[in-house]
C-alpha cells in the first residue's frame, strides 16, 4: 500500500481531504452529526459507492490504476471507519478481517474503472462505463423508499435516486448520437437496480433469525435499522459505550 510522505503529499489519495480513511472514519460521526433527512449518507452502499468513485475521479489515472484504486479506497474507506469509531469508544471489526473489506475488494475495481472512463475515456462508452454505479444509487434509493420507508427519512434516498439519474443523462448526452450503446447503459443500469434491490431482500432474508450481523437487528434498544451494507448507527444500554456494527438490510 502506498505511504503518503512530503514527495507524495500532493497525490489525490495522499493529500487529507482526499484520503480515503479519512473520508470512511467522518462516515462514522456523519451516522450522529448529520441531519435525520441525510443520515442515511453515512448509512448507504450508495454513499460509500459515491465516495469512492469521487476518488478515483480526483486521482485521474489510467484504467488499470483506477481499478486498483478502487479497491484500495473501499478497504480504506471501511479501515477509516473502523478506526474512528475506535477512537468514539465504539467496537467495530478486527483490522482488515471485515466481511465489507472483501465486499470492497470485489466491487472497488468496477468502481474504479467506472470513474476513470466516465472521466476521460471514449465518449460511445461512458453509458456502459457508468452503469454499475447508477445502479446502486437506483437500486439503494428504490430500496429505500419501499423496504425501509418506515425507519429512514425520504429524503436522502430521493436525492440518490435524483443522482443515479442525473448521471445516466450526463452520460448519454455525452455519447449521443450513439443510441444503442446508449439505450444499453440505462438497460444495464435498470437491470443492475432490480438485481440490487433483490441482493438486498435475500440478504435480509437470510439473517431474519437471527440478532447478528446479517439480520439488520441491533442487540441494543431504540436501535434504528440499517438500511443498507454500510455502517449501521450504533447503539447501547446507557451508561454503557455502543458497539459500533454494520448490520445488513432487513424487511421493513
């Protein structure tokens, strides 16, 4: 992994605002800080999914650079996370041992390659290019509305779908006149939504037993449900410090 020093301060992933821990550890406080209506930010595979493709975006560097970069900001994004909420008095995971670390390793360098094509490569395929991203910010933002209705604010899941969308339009008009790779991309986008909200569901299916991290129940009272794959909001006893955890989505 790369060490940020002097000679490499100026790199996108080195320089603070752009480091990727730095951006997963302000998740962990953005789960207290933020307002109700955009908590879920902090909460969301979209919000991390965003995160990440702005990184590599920043970093503007060749496809398989950006590929490697990917899964390098998604583990980095989590080990953030991790570390803050240590430092809040929260536990969270056992360094690089955690079930979203691997999530990040497989789906990072879509991620990656994604932002770096959708940046500056070849006009005819940024539709295709920016499909996998779109689809989580639909996919999360229809889940959102309809599976967690009940425990989340509206708001931000609007303002993700209003995103997906906004990007998919961006992408086309920059590939028009070319309509079939273009009509392929919002194609592949909509597919990869429907996919999405279906993972969600099964995965919510199979921890609905059970209490642990896959169920998206906290052992702790008053617990708001996590929407999402990302960081759930922790909670505790009072007078006792919270467990911070990531369960995954449930049925609402």
């Amino acid at each position: 992994m790369r060490t940020c020093t002097p000679d490499t301060g100026s790199s996108p992933l080195c320089s603070s605002p752009r480091r990727p821990s730095s951006w997963g550890g302000l998740t962990s406080f953005g789960q207290t800080v933020l307002p109700a209506a955009l908590s879920s930010f902090a909460n969301s595979a979209g919000g991390w999914t965003i995160l990440a493709f702005g990184l590599v975006w920043l970093a503007h560097v060749r496809l398989p650079v950006a590929a490697v970069l990917g899964a390098v900001s998604f583990v980095l994004l989590v080990e953030g996370y991790r570390i803050v909420s240590g430092w809040r008095g929260y536990y969270y995971a056992e360094p690089f041992q955690d079930t979203f670390t691997v999530i990040g390793l497989l789906a990072g360098p879509l991620v990656g390659l994604s932002a770096a094509v959708v940046r500056s490569g070849p006009d005819r395929w940024k539709p295709l290019a920016a499909s996998p991203v779109a689809a989580v910010l639909l996919g999360e933002g229809v889940y959102g509305l309809t599976v967690v209705a009940a425990s989340t604010s509206p708001v931000y899941w609007i303002v993700q779908i209003v995103l997906g969308a906004a990007l998919l339009i961006a992408v086309v008009v920059a590939a028009r006149p070319r309509v079939l790779l273009s009509a392929l991309g919002v194609l592949a986008a909509l597919g990869g939504a429907g996919a999405f909200v279906w993972f969600y569901l099964w995965v919510g299916q199979l921890g609905a037993g059970g209490g642990n991290r896959l169920s998206g129940t906290p052992r702790c009272p008053r617990a708001r449900p996590a929407p999402s794959l990302a960081p759930a909001r922790a909670c505790a006893p009072p007078g006792r410090p919270p467990r911070a955890s990531r369960p995954s989505p449930r049925r609402a």
